[in-house]
C-alpha cells in the first residue's frame, strides 16, 4: 500500500473515529428508522434514459457492480456501453460500437487527450467517478454545444458550483477494499460563506494483478491518485468566479503488451466566470478557460530491456457561452470555444541505459493543431412539444511535424434537430444530426494506405448522418426505448491485415439501439431488465465493421427493506460471429469470434443513518472465464508462470467491502 493511500486511509479514519460517536447518538434522527424507507442508499443498478437522448446518473450513488475506479469502469454499467479490456486500468469505452475521439469526453468543461500512443490512457483513465456531482450521457451527434461534436455521442463529467448563505462546512468520506488487494479511498471538503467557498477531494486507487475464473494471474495491477482544489468567489448571487487546480498521476502494467507505465500524470488548471442577468432576454453567460498536460512514461527497464519513451500532450482551450431567450417560447445558446493542442516525444537512441539517459534526450514535436468553433443551440415549445435545433462550424488547423510532414486547414459542419412530444407520461422523440469530425492523432499516426511508408495524413474527414427516434414512459412500470440509424462516409478504419495497421477510409452503417423496462413489484422488490445491441457494416469492403461487441442484457432484482437493501445483476451477453479479422479502431482490431457468457453479481448495504452506509459485494460469483469482444490480444502478460490469452479475460470471482459517510 502506498503512502498516499496510507495517509488517505488516516484521513478517513480520523473523520469516522471523530463523527460516529455522535452519529450513535442522533441515529434516531434520520429518515433510514424501522418503518421509513432509507432513499438516500437506494442502489443503483443500471442507469437508463429518463429524458429524450440523455441518460444522468449521480455517481455518488451506492451501485452495482463494483465501484469503478476511473471513467470508462464507470461508463460500463450504463446499456449500450463496453470497454476495451487491456489489463486493471486504461480501458477504452465504446458506445454503440465506437470509440475514441467519435465519444466526446467533457472532464468538466476539460478536453483532456491522452499521451500514450498505444492508449495506455485514455481520456477517462484520468476521471475518478465518484468525485464529479453529475455524470450525463448525451447520444448520438445530437448537441453541438460542448467542443467538437462526438459523433456517437457526448459524455460530460461535471462538478457543482457552491453557494452558501452561511458560513458552513460539509463533505464525504468513502474507502474500498476487495479481492486482488484493491483499495479506494476518496475524500471531499466544501466550505464556504456567502462571499467564498473552497472545494476540494483527493482519492487513491490501486490493485494488484487479478485472477481470471481459471486462476490465471492477468498482468494488470495500478496505482492512481488525484486531487483537485477549486476556489470560488460568489460576490453575488447571480455571480460565481472559480479557479481550479487538478493533479492526476499513476503507474500501470497491462496484459496486452510488454511496455508498462511507470508514469501516467496529467495537470490541469481551469478559470470560470458564470453570471445570471436579470434581463428579459439575455439571461447567463459563462466563459471558462483550461489548460492541462499528460506527461507518460512507458518502459521495459524491469525486464533488463532498454526500451523506453515519454511522450506528452499539452492542450489548452476555452468558451464563451451566451444564454438567450429572444421570445418567451425560444431558448438560444450561442458560443464560441477554442481548443490548441500539442503532442510531443523523445526515445532511447543506440548506447544508451536506463531511465537516466531517456530522461536526458530533449523532446521532439510530432503533432500540433488548433481548432475555433462557433454554434447555436435552441429549444422552441409549444404546449406538449419542443423542437431542439443546433448548428456548429469548426476550422481546423493541423500540422504534421515528422514523417512526410505537411499542414492542413479543414472547416467541418455540424448539426442537429429533435422533436419531442410529451403526453400523460409519455415521451416520444425523433431526431437527425450530422456531424463531422477531424481524423485524429492516433489515426494520422497510422500508415497510410495510399502511401505505405508515411503517416495517414491525408485521411478524409468522418461524416456520421444518423437518425434518432426514442419512446419513454413512466408510470406503474417505466420503460425506455431508444433506436437509431447511421451512415457514416468516410469512415476511419484501422486496418491491421498487411505488414503494418493501416488508417483508411471506408463507408460504413451502424443500427441498433437501447431498451429498459423498470418494475416495482411491491414496496420492497424491483427489477430492471435491459437490453442493448448494435449492428455495423463496412459497406465499401462488404464485410462485417470491426469491434462491434454483441447482444447484451442485464436482470437485476431489488430487495429494500427499512434501512436494509440487496441486490442481483444477472448480465448474458450473447456469441458474436460477425467479426472481420484485423479490421477495427484506433483502440483494437477484431481477433476472431467470441463466444456467449453469463455473470452473476450480488450486493447488500445497510444505511446505519442517513449519512452513514456500508455496502458489500461480490463480482462472478460463479467464478467463471471469459472475455468480452472487444477485448485485446493477451500478449504481453509476462508473470512467472502466466498463461497466454486469446483475448485479455475479465476478473474472476472478486468481493469487495464499501464504507461511506457525509457529514
């Protein structure tokens, strides 16, 4: 165990010895007594669509599975999301069959871009869930406000803005410990007045290399920590200014390679101004500054090789956003952002040993771009319904600075229109969005297909035409469907079938979509069905679209009794046949077939008081081997008396114990 997490653990240790005395003593003041039911430990056992195109989930909440440790663990107990399995850390998350920079990824306001050219870490590799207030999912190209456009769909990340009326303290504490000597540990502080607020939390993560169901050890242990202090002034009510500072920094290894990484850091610094008008027709404006940088190290020197690279991304941006009600039936925001991001690197040369001399080589550029947006988005109702409208125009300015070099500018359009209409529970929507977007710099890294020997430069720009349509309802049984249809032009592909991966373009479709059902059979039980699927086709090559993962459903059941509360999560993903060997992303390529398998995970918490609660769990209970889909190649795993894997298998039975408190 570190001694960050030791001093973490001291810090969480000292608040619970210090408040539960007197939690014993005002315990009969909470809502969690003998025959009220404790709603503020409710678990959660799958976030579903509640409002049209947007799924929010609270990751404060206690939920089911285990308690994931960065962004994509988290993403992955959401329908219709999977997450590339690498080793313990730095998993990607694809939604709908699609990853990387198609999932815009917003760390509270943040564009943060990963290093690592072989996505050691991924944008969420840097995100601890459990320390943002609100997590929203936004499919599909269907807003064009946050940065450049994902084309399969926006996430958000999000952390509150303070205001006290009086002087005031609070905060949470939360530790976990399970199997493969995972430890979690998080703290958080607010305190203010009316004039300030200071608001801060720090965590620490780690595990050791974990166990598939046939107790292979799997090559994945980590350790992370983060910690982020923001400082408002709130000179108004109407008026809130922050500074913010975030530290993130870790190490890993992974079964899907021989490099581990003995560093993964990042930095970041933001600046915000948010004001409310008292106007008719101007009502917010916020502006919002940021500046961050990924710093990794990747090495083989524990393996007696000299091998090694530190590679960095350095990206700073802002926006401007404008709030408008032009008529008492019309909302507009208008705005502006700007994104300028570089990426640099240096490498062992002939003779030289160890981390010494590769920390001595100076840093080469290989990679800048700059990119300014403008748009508009707008909600005009009338009675029932409201129709939802944006526009975005993006120039790009990207040079390549090794290989064939060269500069490119490109100007790219986006945008978006919804229909909603609601009646006595009922939510109906449909929608269409196109968006385009810039190839990437793991694809331009790529080799191009028309000029082997020199980088994927001249890969045209991604253009996703979909259309969404969705039916919710909530009433006695609450239920959600969500459907859509893509035609991307000018797909990226990664193609890894000749001498060397391959970037090109195709045309390609994708179609499928996301359902629930929520049931309340009674006052103590529930259930929750959900079911997921996606469907692509590489229509310029007539071959399935690679790293497509399969049918899924979860079947969860819900006991709730005083301040008492079990669960169930039955997951069964099917066999996936439709595969193209080699064919795939930026993240991996298809390795062949998988087959089909089926999880159980159970859980239980007990809420001493309302602020206090202690949850356990256990994950494949029945101990089982697989892997997902989308999983990669199990090459790299080089522990004594390790075995070599088709694809990197997922944990094997694994139990864990969760304490959280807030005071």
């Amino acid at each position: 165990m570190s001694n960050k997490l030791m001093k973490l653990a001291y810090i969480i240790a000292s608040i619970l010895g210090t408040t539960l005395p007197q939690l014993a003593l005002g315990s009969q003041a909470t809502n969690c007594g003998e025959n009220k039911t404790c709603t503020d430990y409710l678990l959660i056992t799958g976030d579903v669509m509640r409002q049209p195109v947007h799924l929010v989930s609270d990751p404060k909440q206690n939920r089911l599975p285990l308690p994931a440790y960065d962004g994509s663990g988290f993403l992955r107990s959401i329908p219709g999301f999977n997450v590339t399995r690498k080793g313990g850390s730095g998993g990607d998350p694809t939604f709908r069959g699609q990853g990387g920079s198609r999932l815009s990824i917003v760390d509270d306001g943040q564009h943060v871009y990963g290093a690592c050219g072989g996505r050691m870490d991924p944008p969420t590799n840097y995100i601890y869930p459990e320390a943002y207030d609100q997590i929203t999912v936004i499919k599909g190209p269907q807003t064009v406000k946050y940065g450049p456009v994902g084309t399969a769909g926006t996430i958000l990340f999000e952390k509150n803005r303070h205001k006290f009326a009086d002087a005031d303290v609070e905060g949470r504490a939360s530790a976990t410990g399970g199997s493969f000597e995972r430890r979690d540990g998080i703290i958080e502080i607010t305190a203010g007045d009316k004039d300030y607020y200071i608001d801060f939390d720090m965590n620490q993560s780690s595990s050791d290399h974990y166990q598939d169901g046939d107790g292979n050890k799997v090559q994945s242990s980590y350790d992370r920590q983060n910690s982020h202090l923001a400082l408002g002034w709130t000179p108004s009510e109407r008026t809130v200014f922050e500074l913010a500072y975030g530290e993130s920094s870790g190490e890993a290894e992974y079964a899907d390679r021989l490099n581990k990484a003995r560093q993964i850091d990042n930095r970041d610094i933001t600046a915000l101004l948010q004001h409310e008008f008292e106007s008719t027709w101007l009502n917010e404006v916020e502006v919002q500054f940021f500046s961050n940088k990924n710093d990794h190290i990747m090495d083989r020197f524990d393996e007696g090789v000299n091998s090694g690279s530190n590679v960095r991304r350095m990206t700073d941006g802002g926006h401007v956003w404008l709030e408008l009600t032009p008529l008492d039936a019309f909302e507009l925001t208008a705005g502006l952002d700007y994104m300028s991001s570089e990426h640099d690197g240096r490498s062992m040369a002939a003779g030289d040993v160890g981390l010494d001399d590769l920390l001595q080589k100076p840093f080469k550029d290989d990679m800048r771009y700059k990119n300014y947006g403008f748009f508009a988005e707008s909600i005009y109702r009338i009675d029932k319904n409201s129709i939802h409208a944006g526009i975005r125009y993006d120039l790009w300015n990207t040079e390549l600075l090794i290989a064939q070099m060269g500069e490119r500018d490109d100007k790219l359009y986006s945008g978006f229109v919804r229909y909603e209409y609601a009646l006595a529970g009922h939510q109906y929507y449909a929608g269409f969005g196109s968006a385009q977007r810039m190839p990437d710099y793991w694809e331009i890294m790529k080799t191009s297909a028309t000029a082997l020997g020199q980088k994927a430069f001249d890969l045209d720009v991604e253009t996703t035409n979909q259309f969404d349509i969705g039916w919710i309802y909530q009433g006695p049984i609450e239920t959600s469907v969500a459907l859509f249809y893509g035609q991307i032009e000018d797909y990226i592909l990664v193609d890894a079938t000749g001498t060397a991966a391959v970037a090109r373009n195709i045309d390609a479709t994708l179609y499928g979509g996301e359902a629930s059902l929520d049931y309340a059979l009674n006052d103590q039980w529930s259930t929750q069905l959900t079911v997921s699927y996606t469907r692509g086709n590489n229509d310029t090559d007539r071959v399935a679209l690679g790293q497509i993962s399969p049918l899924e459903a979860r079947l969860t059941l819900n006991y709730q009794w005083n301040s008492w509360t079990l669960a169930t999560l039955w997951r069964v993903v099917a066999a996936q046949d439709r595969y193209t060997l080699g064919h795939g992303n930026i993240v991996g390529q298809d390795l062949g077939a998988s087959h089909g398998f089926g999880t159980l995970a159970l859980n239980a918490s007990w809420s001493y008081t309302k602020d206090l609660s202690l949850i356990v769990g256990v994950e494949n209970l029945f101990d089982i081997t697989y892997a997902e889909h989308v999983s990669k190649a199990g090459t790299g795993n080089d522990l004594p008396g390790s075995e070599a894997m088709f694809r990197v298998n997922e944990p094997g039975r694994n139990a864990w114990v969760k304490l959280n408190y807030r005071f």
